[in-house]
C-alpha cells in the first residue's frame, strides 16, 4: 500500500507515467463501467501476480530438485537426457527443451502431480444450494477441490506415492490428469508462461551443474516412509505450499559440470 501511495504522489507531482505492471493495474478500467480499482484492488492484483506468477514457479523447481536428488536414478537419467542433447556452455531455449527433453517435462509433471504447489481450488456455493456425492451444501458455504488429494487418487494413478516419471513417457494422456494448473474455463491462465520458465531454467541448471546431497542431509534415498517412498521434507501449507525448513532442508551440493578436454 505504501507503494501505491508513493505511486499516486509521484503522478501528482507531474512526473512521467512508469511503463510497469503496478501502473497498469493502477491505470485500468473496466470497459464497460470505466471504473478504475480502488487502493485495495490494486494491492490484490499485484500480490496475485507475485504469489501466482513467481512463487508457483520458483517452488515447483524447489520441490523438482529436491525429489530427484531423493530420486538418483532419475536424475542420472534426465541430466543424462540433457547433456546427450546439448554441449557444456550451450544456452537451451525453451524451444530446444520443448523437442527435446520428454524426460525433463515428465519429471516436471510428476512433481506438480505429488507436489503441487497450489493447495485447492475453492468456490462459494451458488443461492439455493447444490448437492455433491449425495451431500446438500447450502448456498454461501465455501467447496474446494485438494488439488493435492486428486493427483494422488489410487484409481487414477498406478503407485500413486512413487515418483515415477515414466509414467507421463509411456502414458502420454496422463498430462491430461494433473490437476496443478486447474482445468475448464478457470484454468492457469499463466501456464504457458509457468512451462516455459520452468522447462528452460530446469534444463539449463542440469547442463551447467552436478547435483548432490551433502552427507548431513536429513532427507535421503534410504529414508523411507509407510509407503516405500523417500521421506519428502515438510511442508507449509499457506496459499501455496512450501518448504517448512527451507534454510535446513533445502540443501544440496553445486558444482560446475566438468568438461572434457579440448572441448
């Protein structure tokens, strides 16, 4: 809010308009009204636009790493996928990526599928009620679908707690299922930038880095929960979901990929 207010008093001033997103919101109208946002309105947007359009990313490329250095096999197998395809010191595009990499998009499906970083999808009930699965909710009552409870149904998902990526190679209609990005007329309306951010980034780290866990780590390949799986490391539940400890659990060892001689 002090932002904007500062904002408003530097327009007052007679200053230049700033071409950025904050005086975007600040100048829009609805085009049938003309009405502009109020303060209030304005602060909504450009937290929306931080949470939904930086954090989702940047978390789903946190809980991505973390799962593949619990995973070793799958991160062989997809910086190997990386590396085959590109030389050391190459900049990957995401158009690059997109042809050639299906193991790194896969591994990014299966970990908005057991990992997605948006809590649920809620929705406030229309006057006069409805009825789900046999259950009358009275209008005004808030429904939400857990995103994270659907992408793990039993008879949806074969192992649904492994992290399997190969799923999504040999199954490609299993793209269709993962509900991270919502579905239907209120789907992600940023998910094509979401894909190109992650998908670039992602294949650009594993070209250029060696990853590992640094032997204090608490969370292993060997530590295993009631169902087999390595044990994940706790997580927040607040809009989105992160990483509870992030400056303890959120470790790993970088080193600079070693390039072969004469290369």
């Amino acid at each position: 809010m002090d932002r904007i207010e500062a904002r408003k008093q530097l327009l007052a001033s007679g200053a230049e308009r700033p071409a950025d997103i904050l005086q975007s919101f600040i100048d829009a109208e609805d085009p049938e009204s003309t009405v502009r946002m109020t303060p209030s309105e304005v602060q909504t947007e450009v937290v929306f636009n931080v949470v939904a359009g930086s954090d989702t990313t940047s978390l789903t490329l946190s809980w991505t790493l973390h799962l593949l250095l619990l995973h070793p096999q799958c991160l062989r197998r997809v910086t190997d996928e990386v590396r085959a395809a590109f030389a050391a010191g190459h900049t990957i595009t995401y158009e690059e990526a997109k042809e050639k990499l299906p193991y790194l998009e896969a591994c990014l499906y299966e970990s908005m599928r057991l990992r997605p970083v948006t809590s649920n999808m809620p929705r406030v009930v229309q006057p006069g009620g409805m009825t789900v699965q046999g259950h009358f909710i009275p209008g005004g009552y808030s429904c939400a679908v857990s995103i994270a409870v659907v992408n793990i149904n039993k008879d949806v998902w074969e192992r649904p707690h492994a992290f399997d990526p190969e799923r999504f190679i040999a199954n490609p209609d299993n793209k269709r299922v993962v509900l991270t990005f919502s579905a239907g007329v209120r789907v992600c309306p940023g998910r094509f930038l979401a894909w190109w951010e992650m998908t670039t980034v992602l294949a650009n780290i594993l070209n250029a880095y060696d990853l590992s866990l640094p032997e204090d780590a608490l969370f292993t390949p060997d530590r295993l929960d009631a169902n087999g799986q390595p044990v994940t490391m706790p997580e927040y539940h607040g809009i989105t979901r992160f990483p509870k400890y992030p400056a303890r659990d959120c470790v790993a060892v970088i080193s600079k990929r070693p390039v072969a001689k004469g290369l």
